[in-house]
C-alpha cells in the first residue's frame, strides 16, 4: 500500500497494462517525451520507447481514427484527447465511427480502444477548457463512459478499459491530478458498470462522480455533523454501463435522491437516473429527487464565478438540508 | 504527373507477355464486368423497389477498384467510402452479398444492418466502407499503424472522391500518414464532382488531391482512372514503395461517373455532352481494346460477359427469394457481449 497522486496513478495505470500486453500502445499530443501537459504520462516514454509510445501532431480526427484502425485490426490503443474539451473537433469518431461500427458491420469490426481525457472545471481555463462533457458520450450508444475519482479507481478501471472489448471513454478529472489517495501494491483491477458505496447513511442517497465525489462526502460530513442528516455517498463511477442496482438498492434504503453533477443542467446524467428512479422506485421515495447541478450557463475564467459556478459544499449541503426540511 | 506508360493503344503488343500479362488482364476485365453489371442491377433493382434506401453507383469508375484490387495482397486491407459496392466486389465478396444488403434482405453482407453505404467484409480484407466523408482514412492510418507495429508487410489502402480532399481528416491523415511513414495508399477517384457541385468550382487547385501531395512531402501522381492498366502500374509501385517501408502514396485517378451521386439525383448539372464525351472512353471501351490488341480472342471476353451476366442473374433471384432480417438483429452486437445492454 503507497499513497499515490491521481495524476501518478495514470501513468502507473497505463504502465501496468503496457506491461501485460504488447498489443496495447498508447498515443496523443504531447504524451511521450514531454510527459503529458497535466505530467500524468511522465516515464512511459522511457520505460516503453517511441514505437509503443508516440507523440502525434495537433490532430484529434486523425488521433481517433488511428486509434480505431489500430484497434480494430488488433491492437489495443489508448489515445488520449488532451481536454474533453476537443471531442468537438473529433466527435465524429467517437459519434459515428468507433460506436458503431460493429453494429452496423453485424459483429465483424471490433474497436477494443480507450480514449483518455482530461475533463471538468476549477483550472480557471475558461468555457474551451473546463467543461463535463460526460454527458456527450454516453447519449451514444456503442460507447462505455467511466469517470474514476480516486487514484486506486483511475488504475483499476482503465485497466478495465483498456481488457474491455468494446470502445471506452475515460475521463479523467483535471482537478482530481494532484489528489492523493491509498493504492494497493500489485496490479489493480477493476470492473466497468460498478458503483461504490463511498460512505453508507440511512436518510438520503448523494450520488456524485469524479471532483463531485470528494464534495459529495465533505457536504455528507458536515450535514451529519451540523443537522443530524445521514447522507449514504454513491459514487457514480461508471455511467455506461450504469450500476443501477447499487443506486436503487441505496434510494430503496434511504428514500431519497439527489444528483451532484459538475455538468450544465440540461441533460446531465443525473436526469437519466432520476428517471430510471421515478420509473421503478417511485414508490420508494418520501420526496422530490433533487438535482445539484452547474447552471445552464457555458464556464466563466474568473476564480470567483467559476467557484460558484460548480456544486460547491455549501450549495451541496444548503439544498439537501432545505429539501430534508420540507 | 506521372511517367506515361510506354505502351498505349496506339503501341499494340499483340501476344507478347508484357510487364501486366494476359491472366492479370482477363482479372481486371472480369472484375470491371462483374461491378458494371452489378451496379447497374442494383439501378433496375431501385427502379423495381427493391433497392431500398439510398445508393452510390461507381458505374464508369470500375478501372479503378479493379486495377487496385488486381495489385493487392489477400491480407491487404481496404477502406471505401459509401459509394463502395465497387470496392467491395473487387476484393471477391460474393454479388449476392453485395445485392442482399443493398436489397436489406438476410443473406445480405450485414444481413441489412449496415446497407448500402457500410459495406463491410473483414474476412476479405474490406474493413468497412465510411459515410462520413474523410472519417476513414485516419482509421485507414490506423490499419497501417499496426501493421508497421507488427512488421507482417500488410498495406491499408484508402478510395475516396475528390471531395474528400476539402475535408480536414484528409489533412490530418497525409500529415500522420507521412510523419509516421507508414504502409497506406490514398486513392483519390477524381470523377469531376464533389456531389453535384464540380469540383474545380470549389477547390483552390486544379487537381484536388495530387496538387495537394507536395504539401505533405509526396510525389504529384495523376492517373488515367478509367484504364485499368494504368491503374495497376500505379498501384502496384505504391504497394511496393509501402511494403518497403517508405510510407505513403497519394494518387489521384481521373474518372467520371456515369449516373448521378445517388439514387436521388438524376445529374442534371452537367453541361451538355459531357457524359457522351466520357462514355467514349468507358473502361470497358477501353478494355476489351486493349485485350483485343494483345491477342485475347472475341469468344473470351463474349464468354466472361456472359458468365458474369449469369452470375448477377443468380445472385438477384438468390436476393429476391432471400427472406428480411430477423428481428432480434434490431438490439444486437450493440456491444461485445452481443446485445445492448447499458445497464444492470
């Protein structure tokens, strides 16, 4: 057991599985000699050397489609997209081509490949550079969406991801880099599609994902501490395949719901578990499930806007403290 | 521009076993047959209803996938674009695979899940055909890229229309392609129109493709698209330069098509005399000439015609008889484990 940063954990995440099998290369802007612009690929470059580990020019389009001509001929790439940002320039790819292509060839094109990506707020980059955009890939289907929020999950599920068969998202949280957390020695693996419970509670059910977690269980803390509300934490982890079990175990325990989403309102994935909740646990529950979301507003630069912008601990706390009153 | 091969028509070379030879031949005028008279079956079929859907024909472009095919190694691996039924037929899948999925029938290549525009036939090296124009020739660097990685001499080889070139994945694949050197040929069909717009309307060079190669480090290759031969000498020094390890080719093949871009379009934007000018120099036109001249006997070629009319005939009362998709097909292979599931 060793405390590792989040941001180390990708690099010793992509290590372990490059070790396993030589099949699996990696690629993107910036990622080998220089290490990564969030340094989360440091080392690669010179433990697996050039032809394993490439840097590609400043072309997402052809970044993915390499990505999938590779996979779908037998390799197991992991490209990585700089910022989350940039599925715009590329969503072609991750739209229409690696998500269907085995659909539409009845089962023959196989795109085992995992795509990397530095995703969501708090750097002050502004409206190009900050976004959740989660909720862009998992409306398609063919795709599977994870976003890990400990350095122990970024290891275990893109190992994961990367042993999948099918085309994965992986988003990994740009504010979440230099968190640290417990990691076990020895190859880590997880599993896709499963959520976890982050910390049990008997009143009501927070489900968050990625930097949403960590403000998920300090809101959890203080409502216990300061009014006796005792919050079961889920982390979400997973959106494609969604783990609706946990989720609907947990509201069937508590009786309510909320969502902590870093996403802009509409369409989030919190919209889709709370209808998935009000179509089978309706009964299950004593109130309103209530989303905490950003607004429907694109991301500001300034630290002051961009701060409130976000589900802070305050507003977390504030809304499910207001909501368990009623 | 590329060197002008020394023999022409004008230079016949009657039986003598020339750097192409008479079986290489008798192939690319069979396949050049067998995708003319299976596109035009597939425009009757769309005329009686039973193409459904939409359709690009590669009518007066048959020269191309036919001479490229003729160069390539089994294990090469094809991408096409949605006008690839041509491309399809010259790697070997079987007419009535190609109808049937035209016709959304089960016995069709997808069993009607992909359609006319995704042709896709892994064990004959046709690794899909894209309909999003310019998606596939970064996948088709891809392809390259593994086979570089795993050194096995397989070559990935990409068709598109010239208005691929006015997209940026054209871009950014000749650059990758180049920069990586790595074992894929890009064949740009040039046949005048990007769909009804000319192309020449909408580009800032003349020769879409090929003026663009120097600007990627390549050579300026221009092709005579609609003669087979020229076609396979040119693919067959690309395939060579990529299995030697020098990287990529970009060719661009002078052609015309003889209908419209699709189903739906009746080419009425072309001046007057246009299309009669090039069906003079139709690649069959041109062929059975050539094979003439080199001493191929008229019963040969009435013979392959024919044979290759019987076997269309079949392979359409095969697809007629061939009954819909099964409907558990709508949810399936979503995902690996075969179905759609998203959730537990």
């Amino acid at each position: 057991m060793a405390e590792l940063t989040y941001r180390d954990a990708v690099a010793r995440g992509i290590a372990q599985e490059m070790v396993r099998d030589p099949d699996v290369i990696f690629f993107g802007e910036d990622v080998g000699k220089p290490g990564g612009v969030f340094k989360t690929t440091v080392g690669l470059y010179e433990q697996f050397g050039g032809k394993r580990v490439r840097d590609c020019p400043i072309s997402e389009q052809a970044i993915l489609g390499a990505a999938m001509g590779a996979a779908m001929t037998g390799l197991k790439p992991i490209a990585e997209i700089m910022f989350s940002d940039f599925f715009a320039v590329c969503f072609d790819y991750i739209a229409n081509e690696f998500s269907k292509s085995r659909y539409m060839s009845n089962g023959q094109l196989k795109c085992p490949l995992v795509v990397r990506t530095a995703n969501g707020a708090g750097s002050r980059f502004g409206a190009q550079h900050s976004q959740s955009v989660e909720n862009w890939v998992m409306m398609i289907p063919g795709l599977k969406v994870v976003a890990p929020s400990t350095p122990r999950d970024v290891i275990g599920l893109l190992a994961a991801a990367v042993r999948d068969p099918d085309p994965v998202i992986f988003f990994e949280h740009k504010s979440l880099y230099p968190t640290k957390g417990e990691v076990p020695d020895g190859e880590i693996v997880d599993r896709l599609g499963s959520a976890n419970v982050v910390r049990p509670g008997r009143d009501a059910t927070i489900l968050a994902l990625a930097l949403m977690v960590p403000r998920a269980h300090e809101a959890a803390g203080r409502l216990k501490a300061e009014h006796g509300i005792d919050c079961e934490v889920v982390d979400v982890r997973s959106l494609v395949p969604l783990d609706t079990r946990t989720i609907l175990e947990s509201v069937g325990r508590t009786h309510r719901l909320f969502t902590v989403e870093e996403n802009p309102r509409l369409c989030g994935w919190g919209a889709e578990i709370v209808s998935i909740v009000a179509d089978e646990a309706f009964y299950d529950l004593d109130g309103p499930p209530v989303r905490i979301t950003t607004p429907h507003i694109p991301l500001p630069a300034a630290d002051i806007l961009e701060d409130i912008a976000l589900p802070t601990v305050e507003r977390i706390v504030e809304r499910v403290r207001r909501s368990m009153d009623s | 521009m590329a060197k002008k091969p020394a023999r022409t028509l004008d230079a016949p070379q009657r039986g003598i076993n020339d750097d192409i030879g008479e079986e290489k031949r008798l192939t690319m005028y069979r396949l050049q047959v067998l995708i003319r008279e299976s596109e035009q079956r597939a425009f009757d079929l769309f005329l009686q209803n039973l193409v459904k859907g939409t359709s690009h024909l590669s009518l007066g472009q048959e020269a191309v996938a036919a001479g490229f095919a003729a160069a390539m190694q089994p294990r090469d691996l094809s991408f096409c674009t949605y006008r690839g039924h041509a491309h399809t037929l010259a790697r070997g899948v079987p007419i009535e695979k190609v109808l049937g999925e035209l016709m959304q029938r089960d016995n069709g290549l997808m069993r009607g899940k992909g359609g006319s525009m995704h042709l896709t036939s892994v064990e004959h090296g046709v690794m899909g055909s894209y309909a999003i124009i310019g998606a596939h020739l970064p996948i088709a660097c891809g392809a390259a890229l593994r086979a570089q990685y795993k050194g096995d001499g397989d070559v990935a080889v990409c068709f598109f229309g010239d208005g691929t070139t006015n997209i940026g994945a054209f871009h950014e694949a000749l650059n990758f392609a180049v920069v990586w050197k790595l074992p894929v040929i890009f064949v740009c069909e040039n046949n005048l129109y990007m769909e009804y717009t000319p192309i020449g309307d909408v580009t800032a060079v003349e020769h879409p493709a090929a003026d663009r190669a120097p600007a990627y480090g390549l050579p300026r290759i221009i092709v005579d698209g609609n003669d087979a031969d020229e076609v396979y000498r040119a693919a067959l020094a690309a395939y060579v330069k990529a299995r030697a390890g020098e990287g990529p080719s970009l060719i661009e093949c002078m052609t015309y098509r003889h209908s419209g871009h699709s189903r739906a379009d009746p080419a009425k934007y072309r001046p007057h005399g246009e299309l009669e000018k090039w069906k003079e120099r139709d690649p069959l036109i041109i062929y059975r000439a050539r094979l003439k001249q080199f001493g191929v006997a008229d019963d040969i070629i009435a013979g392959i015609d024919a044979d290759v009319k019987r076997r269309v005939d079949e392979a359409t009362e095969s697809c007629k008889a061939a009954p819909p998709p099964s409907l558990d097909l709508l949810t399936a292979d979503v995902y690996a484990d075969g179905g759609f599931a998203w959730r537990n």
